[in-house]
C-alpha cells in the first residue's frame, strides 16, 4: 500500500499536470490573443536586451521567467503550501524593472554628452564642411555609449541609406527627447543652409541648461521612487517570512473565502497604489 509521502508526491504531481493541462486548453481557445501578447513580451525584452547590449536574447529571458514561474508552481504543490506563488509577481515584475532602469540609465549617459558631442561636431565641420566625414570623425572622439548609437547610424548610412534616415533611425531608436532636439537642429540647419557649426554650438548650450533642470527634477523626484518600488515589493517577501515562521498563520487567508476576498482587495489596492504612484512620480519638463 502506497504510503502518504507517496500519496502526497503522487497527487502533486497530478495537479501540477492538470495545471498545465488547463493552461494548454486555455492557449488553444485563446491561441490568437495569447499569441501576440506573448510575442509583444519577448519583443519587448528582445529589444531592451539589445539596447543594453546584454549577451542574452528576449527568448532565454523568457524561457527562464516561464521555467521559474513553472518551478514555483510546483514547488507550491509539493509542499502544499500556495504562499509560495505570491512570489510569481516578483519573477514577472522584476526582470522587467531592472532592463527598464538599464535602458533608463543608459538614455540619461547619451543624454549627457550630446552637448558635448555637438561642439566636437561643430569642430569637425569647420575642418570637413562633409557632414558624415564629420560625424565619422566626432563619432571617434566621443566615448560609449552615445559612439556606439553614432557607429551604429554612420553604418547605415555606409550600407546605402541616406544620412537623414539614419539620423531618424536613430532617434526611433532612443527615444530620447535630447538626440530628438539635437538632431533635428541639426537637420534643419542642413536643410535650410545656415551656418551649421555656429547652430550646433548653440544648441549644445541649450541642451546644457536643459539638462541642468532635468537633471534636478531627476533628483527631486528619484528617493520617492525608490522608496514607492520598496513599499512596493515589501508585501511579497513579508507574507514569505510570515509563512516561514508560523504556516499556520495565514492558513485562513489562503484557504476560506473571506481569505480570497481579502487577498482580492488587498491586490486591487496594491496595484492601484502603484500605478497611482507612478503617476505621481511622472514628472515631465
């Protein structure tokens, strides 16, 4: 006779296959819609990974969320506590926090030396009036991160493209608002036959005092985001402990209805509070 070690392996075992039975029926009815969100996903990450010039691609990332979501599900089931799962937010959440703050802090070092990107160009043309020759040369000139997006369009523009579709490209690329006015300046100046030096000098010292004023909304608004991503993720790692310490604490909470409703407020709120937060903290000068 089996005993209850086996019993209780045995039917976790089935109940994870039944979890991933229902998920398999759900993609099928709902294959179409799942299908894209999933792609949007990994191309986001795929393009976030490239961006930061991580050696990992969107697919490993997102075989690794799903292989730890799948790990915690079944982990939960075998020690019959579901507590555990309120930790799958943290898988989901948490990769995608840390690529947006890389890409964040990556645009803020390009942002930094434009302006001074711009006055090596505006040198560089007194010598080569050749805009690309220019750019090729201040491209040298400047350090990383903003000389690999600069190499990056200058070798678009050697494969054939012409050099304004690059310049385009590029601020598609970064979403930066700095590139963004930097670059159309310089575009118009192009355009329009001004005296293309004398322009970008000008707008490298624009771009300076704008930066000066981000750069202390920046820090105004920096402590209480970091504080809102902490009280935000505290819940998480604090019902974990609790469990730990006393399983039978918060039973209740995870095995009776009143216990689902509060657990349904209690998300309802968490996420309004963060998205309430970020509003918030969305300062835009």
């Amino acid at each position: 006779m089996m005993s209850t070690a086996g019993l209780r392996l045995a039917s976790s075992v089935l109940l994870s296959f039944g979890v991933v039975f229902s998920v398999l029926c759900g993609s099928i009815v709902l294959k179409r819609p799942l299908r894209d969100a999933v792609t949007r996903y990994h191309n986001k990450l795929d393009d976030d990974l490239r961006f930061i010039q991580s050696k990992y691609t969107g697919r490993q990332a997102l075989m690794a969320q799903a292989g730890s979501s799948a790990g915690l599900v079944v982990f939960s089931m075998l020690v019959h506590n579901v507590a555990w799962m309120t930790l799958l937010p943290v898988v989901w959440l948490v990769p995608r926090g840390y690529l947006g703050r890389e890409r964040l802090l990556r645009i803020v070092q390009i942002d930094s030396q434009v302006d001074t990107w711009l006055v090596i160009l505006a040198n560089s043309l007194r010598a080569s009036p050749a805009l690309g020759d220019a750019m090729a040369s201040s491209a040298r000139l400047v350090p990383s991160p903003l000389s690999d997006e600069l190499k990056l369009a200058l070798r678009e523009y050697q494969l054939g493209a012409p050099l304004d579709v690059a310049l385009r490209t590029m601020v598609t690329r970064l979403k930066s608002r700095t590139v963004n006015v930097a670059l159309g300046a310089l575009r118009i100046a192009r355009n329009t036959g001004g005296n293309l030096p004398d322009t970008l000098e000008t707008s490298a010292a624009a771009l300076r005092e704008i930066a000066r004023l981000e750069g202390v909304v920046r820090t105004k608004t920096a402590e209480g985001k970091a504080q809102s991503m902490v009280i935000a993720a505290m819940p998480f790692p604090l019902v974990g402990l609790l469990n730990y310490l006393n399983p039978d604490l918060l039973k209740p909470l995870f095995n009776t209805p009143y216990g689902y409703v509060i657990l349904a407020a209690a998300f309802t709120l968490w996420v309004a509070a963060l998205l309430w937060s970020r509003k918030i903290f969305d300062v835009d000068i």
